[in-house]
C-alpha cells in the first residue's frame, strides 16, 4: 500500500511527489501521457522564479529527476475511478492501487473550437501545441484563436516560423497580460483581428480557408491559412471524480491546505479552483498538498494500517 498516490505528473503532481518522498512517504505518480503537463509544451516560461526563461520540457525533465531522485515511483496509466475510505483505491484501465491518501494534480485540457470542420483537421493543420506544430507552418500563414495569456504567448512563438500570424479574438480587447501584448508588439508578422468568431474550417485534404464572422456586424470573411492554432481556455480533468466536490465549471473545491471535502484526498495545481494557474502556484499547491498528506497520515495512526 502506498502512502500517497499522486494523480497527474505535471507540476504540481512533481511537486507534491518531491515534498512527499523527501519527508519519507512511500509516493506514486500515475500519469496519463508524459510529465510535465501543459508546462511541457511551453516553449518559454519568463516568470518562474530563479530563471530568466525557462524552456518547460527542460523544467519538467527536472522536476521529474527530482521526484525520482527523492525515491518516488512514476507509472503510467490512465486514472478512471477512485473510491473513499480508510484504504483508498485508485483504479486504472488495467490495475487498481491502494493508498492511505491521494492528491488529485490531474491538471487541464485544452478547449476545442467547436466550430463546423474542426475534427477533421485535428492534428492535420488544427492545433493544440504550438511548441509541438510550429516547425511545420515554416514561411506560412497560421491564425491563432484566442485573446488570453495562452494565445499571445503561443502567437509570439508562431511567428519565428510562419510568415504571418492572425490573432483571432472574439471581443476588442485582449485578456493576456499587458507584458505580452507588449511583447507581441515587437513581432511585425502578428496582427490581431478583434470582434470575431470562428464558423468554418474547410478544406479538401488541407485546410483552405477558415470562415470567421465578424460578432458585431454579422460579416462573414474567409481568411486563407494554412494552420489553426487553438487557445480558448482550459476544461478540468475532473470527469472521473464520482464523490469528490466540484464547482459549476468542474474545478476541484479544496482549501488553502489543498483538502477537498472527503478526508485524505487533497487537490492541487490547474484541477483546483482557484485564481491564479501558473507553474509557480501550481508547484506551491503540490508542496502544500504533500504536507497536508504527511499530516493526515500521522494524525490517523494505525487506523490506515491495513
Ligand atoms: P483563458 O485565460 O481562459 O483565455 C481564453 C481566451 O479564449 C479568452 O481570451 C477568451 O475570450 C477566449 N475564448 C474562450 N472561449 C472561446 C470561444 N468559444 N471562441 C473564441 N474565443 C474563446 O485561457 P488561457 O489563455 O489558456 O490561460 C489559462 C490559464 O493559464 C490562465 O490563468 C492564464 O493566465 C494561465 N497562463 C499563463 C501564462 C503566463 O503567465 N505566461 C501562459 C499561459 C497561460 P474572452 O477574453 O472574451 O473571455
């Protein structure tokens, strides 16, 4: 049986299993894809403390030698259940581990368009990763849907390969930090359309062109482009919590010592209701979490003991 079972390898999961396996506790990480989370596809972190620019994969590689260095076991599966009691359980596709506590660190997903023509372009010029895709828009025209932190910050990396970037933001004003609009004024090959939306992708075997309406005059425009880079937002991954409180967006309700309102079972980094999701909030949010489980654990003695 474990002490911990850390569910999501991205940096609050890493964190957690980093403070949880110094302090002694016998952790497991189960990850679904790779560690890093969405850290790992961010080409520059400029505001993690201690370093200038940080590129993500590089700081979860890290944190990920860290975590195993302090003798935590990372495994991946998928997670589809877990269940309450004095020994927990979490249930994988193909295995079931036993825990005296969790910490849920499952992160987010990006949000899809929705838009007619979408999913047939997934992965074929519709994108969720500049970082992973911007290699193959050299000297082409992409456009980028969103106004937020994600959106500019992805624009920005767009435009050393394509040869035009169109921001595509649904009102007249960005919601990105003023920090990076500034930054994004610098690049000359970005330019922000404002006031639409997105209506169609089409294309036979490529995208051809992709049909957006303006929200407040009903035009309708068709911008050719060759990629579609989507940043709208985030959906917890919190589908597979069956008893554990949510808010009305799906977010995890736990308090500022990470617990959720079922004994033993804490929540941190991007899953967790909160305000502020960086790298740095997620990480705090880990090492509380692994605390607050060292704590549980020596308050409930022998009890957990199977
Ligand atoms: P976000 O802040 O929620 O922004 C989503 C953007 O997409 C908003 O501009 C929103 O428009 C737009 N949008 C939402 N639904 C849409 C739809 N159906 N169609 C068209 N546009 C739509 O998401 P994010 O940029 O992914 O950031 C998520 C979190 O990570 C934020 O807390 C952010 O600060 C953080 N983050 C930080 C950094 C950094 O510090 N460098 C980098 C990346 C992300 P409205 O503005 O009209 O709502």
């Amino acid at each position: 049986m474990y002490d911990v079972v850390i569910i999501g390898g991205g940096p609050s999961g890493l964190t957690a299993a980093i403070y949880a396996s110094r302090a002694g506790l016998n952790a497991l990480i189960i990850e679904k894809a790779g560690c890093g989370g969405q850290m790992a596809i961010t080409d520059a972190l400029e505001n993690y403390p201690g370093f200038s620019s940080v590129n993500g994969f590089e700081l979860a590689s890290k944190l990920e030698e860290q975590a195993r260095n302090f003798g935590a076991a990372i495994i991946y599966e998928e997670v589809v259940e877990i269940s309450d009691g004095a020994v927990k359980k979490v249930k994988t596709v193909g295995a079931q581990y036993e825990t005296k506590t969790i910490i849920i660190a499952s992160g987010t997903n990006a949000k899809k368009l929705g838009a007619a023509g979408e999913e047939n372009f997934i992965g074929r010029g519709v994108s969720f990763c500049a970082v992973c895709d911007a290699p193959f828009y050299k000297n082409k025209t992409v456009a980028v849907v969103g106004g937020g932190d994600s959106a500019i910050q992805e624009a920005i990396y767009l435009s050393k390969f394509a040869s035009s970037v169109f921001v595509l933001h649904r009102r007249d004003k960005l919601r990105a930090a003023k920090s990076l609009q500034n930054k994004m004024l610098s690049h000359q090959n970005i330019s922000v359309i404002y006031d639409v939306a997105p209506e169609e992708i089409c294309g036979k075997e490529k995208i051809e062109k992709f049909i957006i309406s303006n929200v407040k005059t009903g035009e309708k425009t068709d911008l050719k482009v060759d990629g579609i880079f989507v940043f709208i937002g985030l959906t917890p991954n919190s589908a597979f919590l069956q008893y554990v409180a949510l808010d009305e967006n799906g977010y995890i309700i736990a308090d500022e010592n990470m617990k959720t309102n079922i004994a033993g079972i804490f929540a941190c980094g991007d899953v967790r209701k909160k305000h502020l999701r960086q790298v740095v909030t997620a990480a705090s949010d880990g090492a509380q979490a692994a605390v607050s489980a060292l704590d549980y654990i020596e308050k409930q003695g022998d009890s957990l003991v199977k």
